[in-house]
C-alpha cells in the first residue's frame, strides 16, 4: 500500500475548513492508503502558545481525528513532538534548503506580517519541518487544503535535491488537494479563506460549535442582494455556502444545482445548515464520549507514537548514513 501523511496544527479552533479541506478526505482514504495523521504541535510554537492551552488543544485535535471517523487501529495518529526525528531530518533538509526559497514562501510573508513583533526563525524555517515531516515517512501522497500547495512544491523540491546528490532516498510525494472543499471561505467574508485565526468568530465554524450556533451562523453568511442562487466566482458567498453542500454531501456541483434550482437564499442557508449540523452531530457525540474515556485515548497515543517513532526512524538513519555522519555501533 501506498503511504499518506497529512497534519494539523493544534492552534485555534478545528474550523469546518480544516475539516472539509483536510480530514474529511482523510476520511475517504484510509482504507486504500498506510496512512499517517500527525497533530504537529512543534509547527504550533512558530508563534507564541499558552502551554497549558496547546496541551489541551492538541489533545483535543487527536480527539477530533478519531471522532470524525478516522480508525485508531488503521491509522497512526501522533503527535509530532513525540517523535524526534522530525526536529533531527527538518536540521539535515534546512542545509539541503536556500533562503531564496523560504523567501518566496507567501504564507511566511502573510504571518510576518501579522506577527511583525515576532519574526522568529521558526516560522521563516516552517516549510522545513513540514518537509521532514512527509519525507521522514516516505510518503507517496500528501492530502492537503489549497493553501499548503507552495509548501507541497518546496517539500518535493528539497527531495529531488536530495535525491539527486545522494541517490534515491526520498519518495517524492503528490499533493492530493479535493476538487470541492479545497478552500472553504469565510462566511462573512467570502474573499478570504476560512481560518481559525479569525477575528470574528462569525466567520467560521468550529467543529465544537454549539449546533445552533453553528445553523445561525450560515444563516447569518454574507450573500450579496441579488436572490438567485447561482455558481460563480462573482456571487463568492453563495458559491461557498455551495462548495460547503457539495463537499459535505458528496454530489457533483451540477447534481447540487438542480437541487437548488428556483430556491432562494432562505432555502439555501437552511438547507446548507442543516447538512453541516447533522455532519457535525456524530462528530461531536463521539468526541465527548471518548474524552471521558482517558485510558483508551492514552493506550493510542502511546501506541502510534511507538509506531511512528519506529518508522521515522528507519528513514533517519538512513538519511544520516548518506551525508556521511558516523554510523552507531
Ligand atoms: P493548518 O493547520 O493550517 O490546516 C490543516 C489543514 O486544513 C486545510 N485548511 C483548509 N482547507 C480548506 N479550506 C480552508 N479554509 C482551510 N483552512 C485550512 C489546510 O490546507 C491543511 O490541509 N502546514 C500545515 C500543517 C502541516 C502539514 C504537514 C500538512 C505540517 N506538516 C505535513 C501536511 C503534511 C498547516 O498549517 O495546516
């Protein structure tokens, strides 16, 4: 079988973006795939954490991969900052990587904007550690929201560098970015993708929304005054609220049109928000079952570290025989 690696950071709230741009896909293919699902708290620190609150929050993530369907048994669900190798290749592949790439990287001149009082090395060497992460797995296919693109191009640049001064060592990976749900937008402003980081909560959904939070704040998505729902990029608002429907449903953009022909934006938001609250429900019922459950959440997190911690390092050691560092005895 064919390796998957994919992450989240356990910043913020989970977002229905990072839901349908990512796990809901992972979803889909973790009975073809070896798949691993990383909660990567070391790219978390780039910028400044509550500790206690990022504990919490990664444990939460994990929660959420397994809540959303994802099997404990099938898949290796860690986190990062258990398995050491991640920090050990991200420091080879830093010297493999040029400034003027890092340099071009738009979502580190997105963040250095917004943290100008907090520029930190980590965040400009970002892309790095994400690269360690894919290649330390060998992995063949990285499902990903649209935004992690220019991260998945610099990963496969690095290992085609590396592969070419040392031989094959690395798998170059694919992106697999979903045809809908790649990008879910904000909801109040629908020119902007859907982030956690958001300042106005209105914007996104959280997957732990309180339901009728969740109906209202579709109901409350910013349209525009016209009244036909149509498919296009100059109605961004309606056309989100129909990527949302169609991801979530699984039916071609076409198959979701007719269903809404001759309806109105009441109709849409209604019909949209009840598709997003009964895809959340289970979700959320599974997730507050198994946080009371400690010891099993505990068991697998102990288990798929051990897992990951072996693999990871089968490639390490490999990396480090190559560029020439003495070999344990
Ligand atoms: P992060 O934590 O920002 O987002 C996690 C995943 O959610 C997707 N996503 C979206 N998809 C659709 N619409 C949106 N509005 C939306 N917002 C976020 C992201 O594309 C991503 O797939 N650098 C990564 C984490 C990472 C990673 C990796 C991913 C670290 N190492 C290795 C894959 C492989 C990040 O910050 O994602």
């Amino acid at each position: 079988k064919k390796v998957i690696f994919s992450g989240i950071q356990p910043t913020g709230v989970i977002t229905l973006g990072n839901y349908l741009g990512a796990i809901k896909n992972w979803t889909r293919l973790q009975d073809d795939y070896n798949c691993l699902f990383c909660v990567v708290d070391m790219h978390s620190i780039t910028v400044r954490q509550d500790p206690a609150l990022l504990r919490k929050r990664a444990r939460d993530l994990l929660t959420i991969y397994i809540a959303a369907g994802l099997d404990p048994e099938k898949n290796i669900m860690y986190y990062q900052s258990h398995v050491s190798g991640h920090a050990e290749l991200s420091w080879i592949l830093s010297c493999f990587t040029y400034m003027g790439e890092l340099n071009r990287m738009t979502q580190f001149k997105e963040k250095s904007a917004k943290h100008g009082n907090n520029i930190n090395a980590g965040l400009f060497t970002y892309p790095v550690l994400m690269a360690a992460d894919i290649l330390l797995f060998q992995s063949d296919l990285v499902p990903v929201g649209h935004d992690q693109k220019q991260h998945l191009e610099i990963t496969r640049e690095i290992a085609s560098r590396f592969n070419n001064i040392y031989g094959d060592v690395f798998t170059v990976p694919e992106p697999y970015i979903g045809k809908v749900g790649a990008k879910i937008m904000s909801l109040q402003e629908p020119t902007k993708k859907m982030s956690k980081s958001d300042e106005n909560p209105n914007g996104y959904i959280s997957l732990l929304d309180d339901l009728n939070v969740v109906k209202n704040k579709i109901k409350r998505a910013v349209t525009d005054s016209d009244r036909e729902v149509t498919y296009s990029e100059d109605k961004p608002g309606v056309k989100n609220l129909i990527d949302i429907y169609s991801s979530i449903t699984g039916d071609s953009i076409e198959s979701c049109m007719n269903e809404f022909q001759g309806k109105g934006y009441g109709d849409l938001k209604r019909i949209v928000g009840e598709a997003v609250v009964e895809e959340l429900r289970p979700i959320q019922e599974r997730f507050k079952d198994l946080q009371k459950n400690k010891d099993y959440l505990d068991s697998i997190i102990k288990k798929n570290g051990e897992t990951a911690n072996y693999l990871a390092t089968k490639t390490l050691r490999k990396v480090q025989k190559k560029v020439g560092f003495p070999v344990r005895i």
